[in-house]
C-alpha cells in the first residue's frame, strides 16, 4: 500500500465518502438481509463462496493482518507495477490536497475501481456468459494475468465486507482485531471468527489454536468457539436497517462521528432507502438509531457468552 506523503492523510475525502456510500448502501443492506441466521457465508452468498473456490483466494484472510493491505489488492489489480513506481513518485511528491483528489479518481463512484469490478464480475447472466467466452479465448499468459486481477479484486471486495460488518458487530475492524487475536487476546479471537468463520480454515495460526486447544482439553474455549462459529453474523431486527448500514460503512471510514445528522438523512435519500421500511423518518429518528447502533456494537450482536 502506498503510505501518504504527509501522515495526516488517513481517510478519504469527505465527498468521496458520501458518494461511496449512498451507491455503496443498498448492496450492503442486500447483504446484511441475507446475514439473517446465516451461520456461514456460503449460506449468506453462494456467489461470494462460488468466486472465492473459483479463483483460489484462500489466503485474502491474510489481508486482515495489516489494514494497508486492502488498499494494496485494489492498487495492484488497478495498475501495473510501472504505473505504480510511477503513482508512487507523483502521490509522495503532491500536496495534501493533490493526495486526496488521486485517491479519489482511484475509489469514486464510477472510478476505476469501480470500473474493475463491474468487468470482472458482471451482475448480467448474459454479461457474464460473454466475460466466460472471452475469457477462454485469451492467451494463456492474458488469462493468468486476467486471474491474479480478480483475485485482488476479489481479496479488496471480501477485506471491505467483513471490515464493515466487524464495525457494525463489534465497533472495531478485523485489521485491528485480527493482530490482537494473533497476539494471544482471546475476545478478538473470538469477535473475529464469528465476522469471518473462514479464519478457522484458512488462517494458519488460528487453525493452530484451534488444534491447541483441542489437544489441551480447553472446554471453555472450545465451547466458545463452537458458540460463536454457530452464531449468525447479525442477529435480531439490524438487518432490516438501512441507517445501521450506512453507520457501519461511514465508521468503517472514519467519517461517522463528524457528520451532522441531515448529512446522513442526504446519504439514505441518496441511497433511495426507503425511509418508512428503515424507520429514517427525520433527524431525530437518525439519534435514536445511532444510541441502538452503539448499544448494539457492545454486546456484538449475539449474547455475552
């Protein structure tokens, strides 16, 4: 990941925040109504799951150790490593200002991440029928090119998810909770498995613990791990809120507590969230959601256990 040259540079711009998420909210309120009693996520997204075999991106769990990875999947899927030695000189050498508006053409709406996206993973069944027959008819040097692409492509998308989802659930990110959990922390452990249960599986050192504690005879933490691998990513009625949605992606980029709450009623109207169905009747309604929100991130969405 490309560090800013000046170390105050630590979130996108205000409007390209509002713009990703007011695009960015409907799916991600598609997707916590799926979360409902979902234990797993192939049952949240076979399609997510159907990718992740296909391209082989076992190891994206391994993004979540460092947060300036996520940024680097979708900067390597965007440029080559020429245009990034040659991004590299030009964002060091640019103003604050400059800083934030490269990043922006990079994560807008309709910008080239964007752009990636759609062309690798087309919503159309005909699109993707035609993406397919095109595919198979590249070089083999163009298609493994075409692979590492959406693999990192695939590996930003799924680190965005469960980054978000963990804020929601647990008001901290997996790139914060996962190196905790590494370091011996036994809740973030546990907080992160029950966001991402693939961490189990595919993580080499939580597999490891894992085993640990099945050749310790550790009951408890067994039986913890059993509780929260069975546990729904979201439990309750949060997956009807389109305003949890939008807190969980505006925290995520460290934008939530500095806006005003007309601000975030623009967002939904934006979003086109149904405002009687997400409960979003006025600025008012936008208080009381955000002290349910918080009283909701402490207990993470399922009971103490």
């Amino acid at each position: 990941m490309l560090e800013p040259a000046n170390p105050t540079v630590t979130r996108a711009r205000k409007d390209t925040v509002l713009a990703l998420v007011s695009h960015a909210a409907p799916q991600f309120l598609e997707i916590l109504s799926d979360c409902k009693d979902a234990a797993t996520w192939r049952k949240v997204s076979e399609r997510f799951e159907e990718m992740r075999v296909r391209l082989k991106i076992d190891n994206y769990v391994l993004i979540y150790e460092d947060e300036r990875r996520i940024g680097s999947a979708l900067i390597n899927a965007l440029m080559s490593p020429e245009e990034q030695q040659q991004f590299g000189k030009e964002f060091a050498a640019a103003k604050q200002e400059e800083q934030l508006e490269m990043l922006h053409d990079l994560g807008r709406p309709g910008g080239e991440g964007e752009k990636l996206a759609e062309e690798m993973f087309p919503e159309d069944p005909d699109a993707q029928r035609a993406q397919v027959e095109a595919f198979n008819q590249l070089e083999d040097d163009d298609k493994q090119e075409a692979i590492k692409r959406g693999q990192l492509v695939m590996c930003f998308f799924m680190a965005w998810l469960h980054e978000t989802l963990a804020v929601m659930v647990h008001g901290e990110k997996m790139t914060s909770l996962v190196p905790k959990a590494l370091a011996g922390h036994e809740e973030s452990f546990l907080k992160t498995i029950h966001i991402d249960k693939a961490l189990m599986t595919l993580h080499p050192k939580f597999a490891d613990r894992h085993r640990q504690a099945i050749l310790d005879g550790d009951r408890t933490l067994l039986d913890k791990i059993s509780y929260r691998l069975a546990a729904p990513v979201t439990k309750g009625r949060v997956q009807l809120s389109g305003l949890f949605a939008v807190f969980a992606m505006l925290e995520s980029l460290g934008w939530l507590n500095d806006l005003r709450h007309h601000e975030i009623l623009d967002i939904c109207d934006a979003a086109r969230l149904d405002r009687w169905q997400n409960r979003i009747e006025d600025e008012n309604a936008v208080t009381k959601a955000l002290i349910k929100y918080r009283r909701y991130q402490k207990t993470g969405g399922v009971s103490m256990h």
